[in-house]
C-alpha cells in the first residue's frame, strides 16, 4: 500500500517537475520545433548575385525557410561576398566539378529542401536532379520567349529590344533536363515600349526580379 502511495506522489512530481521546465523553457521549445520544421534552401548563382541577396534577406527571420548555403562556379563572383556578409556558408566548384559528383556531395551535407538558381549560367545536371527534384530557376523573359542555351542576362534584353517587343517579365518555372523548358510556375509582364536601351529593359525586368522571386518561393515552401 505504501509503495503505491510512494510510486503515485514520484509520478505527480515528475509531471509537476516537466511542466514547470516546459513553461520555464517555452519559448526556447518554440524555437527547436521551428527549425526543425524550418525548410532549407540551396541558392546556385554565378555573377552579382543581388537576386540571391535578396532571397536571403526575405526569410532571414521567416519561420518557413532559410538560406543555408550558396553554391557558385566563380570564385570572383560578387555573390560569396554577400553570403559572407549573411554569415552564410558558400560552395565553390568548377563546370567539371557539377557533372562528377562533388557538388552532389557538398549537397548531401546540406541537405536542402528546394534548390533555388538565381542567375546560375550553367545547365542543371540530371544526376542532382534525381536527388534533389525540387529545383526552380527566374528567366529574364516571358517564356517560352529568349529562352534556351546562351539567352540570359544582357543578350536576353537586346534581343527583345532589337525584335521591339512592347513587353517582357520575368518566368519563374521548375527545371528539368533542358533549358527553360520546365514547368511554369509564375510569370510577369511589364511594358517596355519606352525603353531605348537593353540596360533600361533589364532595370524593369530587375525590379520584377526584386519583387516577385522571394514570394513565389515562400509560397512553394508550404508544399515542398
């Protein structure tokens, strides 16, 4: 009889015991369950990388996401210096390196949840597509238009200049094997009629770019 009166008054003060630590602690609970459930973004850039910027200040205080790591195939390119500056970690690979297997490695220490390209010049290797499907990229152009190898940046606003387009935007889309032929996700137009220059058509389309890519993929985060 004794035992069992013993054996219930241990049980109430661990439970007294649990909930007074779990109150005390709340909010330090809080924040282990939400980085559990926090989802991991991979960026992929290879200039200035201001669109990845960007990305990583919008969810640098999101309960969703966050940019964990930035993976780049230039060593001078501005946009390690800006994960630097994020206290992000970077990647830097050679063309070869993609293709045989050591950025699939690098990534396997991340573990990424969505892999995002951000002005990435280079084509997506099906071999990290297999591992890593949820890939998604931002095209300068209302696709399937200026789309394919070699249509990026610069060579993508002249183009639409030169044919005297009355309007470009950007295309947010998954990717697959080939060039700028993934699913779409989202587009936006804008109107150029009263640009003279390609630097005047990419300051629009940059603004688009600025607006729309972080929000696009805070929308996905939920479904990933």
């Amino acid at each position: 009889m004794l035992l069992n009166v013993t054996t219930k008054i241990k049980k109430i003060i661990h439970k007294e015991v649990f909930f007074l630590f779990f109150t005390n602690n709340y909010s330090f609970f809080c924040t282990v369950i939400t980085l559990i459930l926090m989802k991991k973004i991979a960026i992929f850039a290879s200039g200035n990388g201001s669109n990845a910027e960007n990305i990583m200040q919008y969810f640098k205080n999101s309960n969703l996401g966050r940019v964990n790591v930035i993976f780049s195939n230039k060593s001078d390119a501005k946009v390690l210096e800006r994960a630097e500056n994020h206290q992000i970690p970077s990647v830097v690979f050679t063309k070869a390196q993609l293709n045989e297997g050591f950025v699939l490695r690098e990534l396997s220490k991340f573990q990424p949840d969505l892999i995002v390209l951000a002005g990435f010049l280079l084509k997506f290797p099906e071999s990290i597509l297999k591992e890593y499907p949820k890939v998604i990229n931002i095209h300068p152009a209302l696709l399937p238009n200026y789309g394919g190898k070699g249509m990026y940046g610069m060579h993508v606003h002249q183009a639409v200049l030169d044919n005297k387009e009355k309007e470009t935007g950007i295309t947010i889309h998954y990717v697959n094997e080939h060039y700028d032929e993934g699913e779409f996700i989202f587009q936006k137009a804008v109107n150029v009629e009263d640009c003279n220059s390609a630097e005047e058509i990419a300051q629009k389309v940059h603004e688009l770019e600025q607006r729309y890519f972080p929000e696009i993929i805070e929308k996905l985060i939920p479904n990933i």
